[in-house]
C-alpha cells in the first residue's frame, strides 16, 4: 500500500442505458481524504458515475470498490456513502434537525444521541439557530448547508456531490466553495464532486477528473489540468487558450520540436500520445507576451480589445488567418494597442504545449 | 397573446344563465321547499324546520336512521379499503418503473369509469348469484370498493406525480430501507393526495344508487335505496330535507376534498 490509501477505486466501468452507453469503461482512483471533483460538460456521464457511487445505478461492467470493499451487491442504503443532491432533497415534512438527524435514526441511534450529533454537525455548518425550522422558511443557502450536514451527520467513508453550489447565486456560490473546502479538511472524508463548472473545479479540488462522452480525458492536479492539458478537450475546456495547427518535427523525451506558423520555430513540451505530422498546439493567452513588430516567435495585427479592468484582452490575428487570444496585465506604462497594429508575440518557454489530438 | 374575454361574445350571458339554471334550480328548489311549512310539496305555506324534525322523530325516522347507519358504515368502509388500494397501485404506476401490464393495469384500475354503471350493477349481481354469494351489506360493500379505487386512484396518483423521487433516494442514501423510505417520507408527503382520494371515494360510495340497489338483497337499505322507496309512495317533504341533508353532506365533503389537494399542492 503505498501513501495514499484508496477510498473509491472505479475500475473499468461502463454503463449502459439501453443502446445508449454513459460510460465507456472508466477508471480512477479516489483517495482517502482528497477533495476529488468529476468536471465535464453536460450529458459526459459525471453524474451517472456518482449515481453509480452512491447505487441509484447498477453498473453494466467493471467494478467499483470502496477501501477495497465491491460495493456492486450493495443498495444503497447499505452504502457507507452519503449524497448532497443537487436540489437538496430536504424532506420537506421534518425539520432542519429531525433532516439531520434522520441517517443517524436510520443507523440504529438513540433519538438522543441522533439529535446531539445533529446539533454538533448543525454547527459545524453554523446553522445552530435553525434547528426547529422547516427547510421550506430557509434560504437557498442554508438549505445546501442543511443538505450538506444531512450527509455528513451519519460519518460516510465519502461523501458525494451532485452539483451541490448550482442553484446559489453567484456571490453565495463563491462564499460556499471556501466554506466547502473548509469543511472537507477538517472533517477529513473523501469528498467527490461533481461539477460542470471548471474554476469551481479548479479553486476547490485536490484532483479533477475532466470527462467528456462518458471517457475520462485527463485525471491530475488543478495545476497538471490547467497547465499540461493532454489533448484539446481538456486545453479548450478548462480556462482559455489558444490552440494552433501546427507541423511537428519531431518529438521525443516529452519534448517537441514545432514549426509555427510565420516559419519561427519552438522546442515546447508534449503530450504523452504526441506525434510528428500536424498537431494542435496550446498556448495560455495570459503566457503570452506582446512585443515591438519583429521580435518574438509570432507576428500578430490587433483585431479588437477587450477591457477587463485588471486585464487588457487582446484579438489577434496571426498572419495565416488564425485567430489569436492574449492577455496582457492593465500596467499603467502600457498603453493600449491601437487596431491594425502589428506585434510580435513572445511565447514563454514552457508556456506552449503539443497535445495529443 | 392576450387572453379572450369570454364574455363578448353574443348570447354569453344567455347560454350562462340557462346553464345555471338547468343545473342548479332543481337542487335550490328542493333546498328551499324543505323548509316549507305546508305538507304540499308545491304551495309555499311559510318557513319551518318541522321536515327536519320529521326526518328525525317521525315515522320514517327508523328506516332512515337505519339506512343512514348502513350508508355510512358502507362508505367510510368502501372508501378505507378504495384509498388502501389505490395507495397501493400508485405507487407501482408511479414508482416501479416500466414493467408488462402497466398500461393494461392502468386501464383496468379506470375500467369502473368507463364501463357503463348499469353493466356494472347487473354483472355485479350475476357474479354475486353464480359464486352463490348472499346478496346483501356485504355485497354492497365488496361492489363500492371496486367503484371507488378510480375515484380515490386519481388524486393520490396526481399527487405522486407532483412528489420527485429524490425524496426517496435521499432517504435510501441516508439508511432507511426501501420500506422505511415509503413509510417516513413518500407516504406523509402523500397524505394531501390519499386524503382527498378517501374524501372523493367516500362521497362517491354515500351517493350510488344504481349499483346499490342491485345488489343490496331484500330488506338492507342505503339512504339513496331509501329515498327511492319513499318516492316510489309518493313525494313526501321530508324527502325534501333529507336530500338537503346529503347535499350538504357531500358539498362540504367534496370542497374538503379540493381544499386539501390543493394545499397539498402549493406547499409543494
């Protein structure tokens, strides 16, 4: 056993509804006590997986075990994992406490000592004053927070996540993400969270899990997403960037050597999976640096600017007709480019990246 | 787009009227005849509560009391056993997914609705003659229930519809069994539908005359059997009052009804 004990190892899982197939065989490992999130667009199968999880679907092949337990011949309410839903599922006719308190009744607790760890988890989500309440006279907030101590009173090996901040508004969703985050570490469970939103991905989690089409495209760090994306899903879904066609000359040891368009030429990282011929590159318009006409590897002409306040986003456009996204920092020295200027554009090292597809 | 007012179009208030007229003038009538102090049941002869007093102490009194107690025995019974059924395939048209039969099911719990209530009586009481059955409360009893499972079927079914099974999920995540799923969460969120049902079977069971009376064997009388019989003799005023006794019987039972489906609505 290596550091890491295992909580959720998904292996090779395929669901399928009717002819239609959800999952095409995905596998990950979920460790103890990391904040995992399971990020993709609508319709790549994130919430079937967790639905999968927490036994609301059989899976049709593979296996899921839990601290190396298959928990396929379990129903779910024989599973020691708990589920935030998505529109909470508070029942309606209990209060906030007697919602808190009802896995715990469930498990075989004393009325008592289910309402004293209920109270105990209330707090924990500072919702302490509520208790009597019913969850209709509380705000959409305090409800995910209801719903939040709901799943956490009974003490799962792992929690789920249904898209749990989707239904807050904008502002409260920020509040609740370091609310979240905060209540993961000090609890120490396993959280798996699913999400279409890629910065709460980002902010939040310890690892992603990017899915599209029922695969998994990439598993790693914020960072490792964000920074060494595999292939053009995962570079064009998470964050902004720039993907030109290149031609590869070679590439090897993880390093590429490129021709950009305009003939300059780049040693950039690679993918795994990366091959000579025509290739996608990746380039962050925030890595981007503008310089005089000449210098730097690309030649671009101001399109349009975009004012963000701490940033001036730049449309460019690259002399074959690509389009060209940077970002440059609102400095008080810099002035905006004026349209139909020409720069140069210096590409970091590191900051370009082959993909794999 | 504007909504139409109903009310310019030509001959409206005409076609209202009538409507009101035809519907409603009978009942007012014998509402307001009931009260009649005169033993005519056509001449006014001054206000009176003396038919009411008649229904109660008079000679009638016994048979009436008695069909009285028969029909409420009948249908507090019929529609308990009505709401218990239909509770019960609710649930399965509603939470047991797509399974053989369930259209076939559907229709066979509606069957009653569409089935003409004179087909229903006579074959009720060929069917209770050929298994050698002896007519009586008994059938009456077995006869409304069957009736009655469509009538309470329909608002505790709406009412499930309106119920997301996450609900239920939610309790099944939290440890409760699919049984205590049912028991501490679906089933208290229902209990505005199954209410209303039971209210709808009841009133529905009180008022059947036709299947009744065919089944109901020599010498067992329901209120509607009853009255029948008393009119048979001709039209008495007391007949009058204890029809406005029913009518308001079932007016508030079936505004009970509505009331609670809806407020089971709108706390959803």
């Amino acid at each position: 056993m290596n550091q890491h004990s295992i909580a959720v190892d998904v292996d090779k899982v395929v669901k399928r509804y009717g002819s239609v197939t959800a999952l095409h065989g995905v596998s990950m490992d979920i460790r103890e006590g990391e904040f995992f999130t399971l990020l993709g667009p609508s319709g790549c199968g994130k919430t079937t997986l967790l639905r999968c999880i927490a036994g609301f679907e059989d899976v049709s092949e593979g296996s899921i075990r839990l601290h190396g337990e298959d928990i396929a011949p379990l129903p779910p309410h024989k599973r020691p994992v708990n589920t935030v839903f998505q529109q909470y599922a508070l029942f309606p006719h209990m209060t906030v406490l007697e919602n808190v308190a009802f896995g715990l009744l469930r498990r075989g607790w004393s009325a008592m000592d289910a309402n004293g760890r209920a109270r105990e988890v209330l707090a924990l989500v500072q919702l302490s004053d509520f208790a009597r309440r019913s969850p209709g006279q509380l705000s959409g907030g305090q409800q995910q927070r209801v719903a939040l101590a709901r799943a956490l009173a009974p003490g799962p090996q792992v929690l789920l996540l249904d898209e749990p901040l989707s239904a807050l508004d904008l502002k409260l969703r920020q509040a609740v993400r370091v609310e979240l985050k905060q209540i993961q570490r000090e609890t120490g469970i396993a959280f798996v969270f699913v999400t279409h939103d890629q910065e709460e991905a980002l902010t939040m989690s310890d690892r992603i899990a990017v899915m599209s089409a029922g695969h998994v495209q990439q598993i790693g760090t914020p960072r490792e997403i964000y920074e060494a994306p595999v292939n053009r899903f995962v570079a064009d879904f998470i964050g902004e960037t720039n993907l030109l066609e290149v031609e590869v000359g070679s590439v090897s040891d993880g390093m590429a050597d490129i021709a950009l368009p305009g003939g300059a030429r780049l040693t950039c990282p690679a993918a795994d999976g990366a091959q000579r011929g025509t290739g996608h590159l990746s380039i962050r318009p925030e890595r981007i640096t503008p310089a005089p006409a000449g210098a730097g590897s690309l030649q671009a002409t101001v399109e349009d600017h975009v004012y963000l306040g701490t940033d001036i986003q730049l449309h460019m456009r690259l002399s074959d007709g690509e389009a060209m996204v940077v970002r440059m920092q609102n400095a008080a020295a810099a002035g905006i480019p004026e349209r139909g200027t020409v720069l140069g554009l210096e590409v970091e090292a590191g900051a370009a990246r082959l993909l794999a597809d | 787009m504007a909504t139409t007012d109903l009310r310019r179009f030509t001959g409206f208030r005409a076609i209202t009227i009538l409507c009101l007229v035809v519907l409603y003038a009978p009942l007012v009538i014998v509402a307001v005849y009931s009260f009649n102090d005169s033993t005519s049941i056509t001449r006014w002869g001054g206000f009176s509560f003396k038919w009411y007093a008649d229904v109660f102490t008079g000679p009638d009194a016994p048979k009436f009391r008695a069909a009285a107690i028969n029909s409420f025995t009948i249908a507090i019974g019929a529609a308990t056993c009505a709401t218990a059924i239909a509770t019960a395939a609710a649930v399965a048209m509603n939470r047991a997914g797509r399974f053989r039969g369930k259209t076939a099911s559907l229709a066979l719990i509606n069957l009653p609705l569409m089935v003409p209530e004179i087909v229903t009586a006579v074959a009720s009481l060929i069917f209770f003659i050929t298994i050698g059955f002896k007519t009586g409360l008994m059938t009456i009893f077995i006869a409304h229930i069957v009736f009655c499972i469509p009538f309470a079927y329909l608002p505790i079914s709406a009412r499930m519809q309106s119920i997301p099974d996450m609900y239920e999920q939610a309790a099944m995540d939290l440890y409760a069994t699919p049984w205590e799923a049912f028991r501490l969460v679906l089933l208290p969120l229902m209990v505005p539908g199954i209410l209303s049902g039971f209210l709808l079977a009841f009133i529905i069971s009180l008022d059947d005359f036709l299947i009744t009376n065919f089944v109901k064997g020599a010498g067992v009388e329901t209120l509607p059997t009853a009255i029948f019989g008393s009119v048979k003799q001709g039209i008495k005023p007391n007949i009058m009052a204890i029809s406005t006794l029913l009518l308001g019987v079932s007016v508030v039972f079936v505004t009970l009804s509505w009331i609670i489906g809806r407020a089971g609505q709108s706390k959803q």
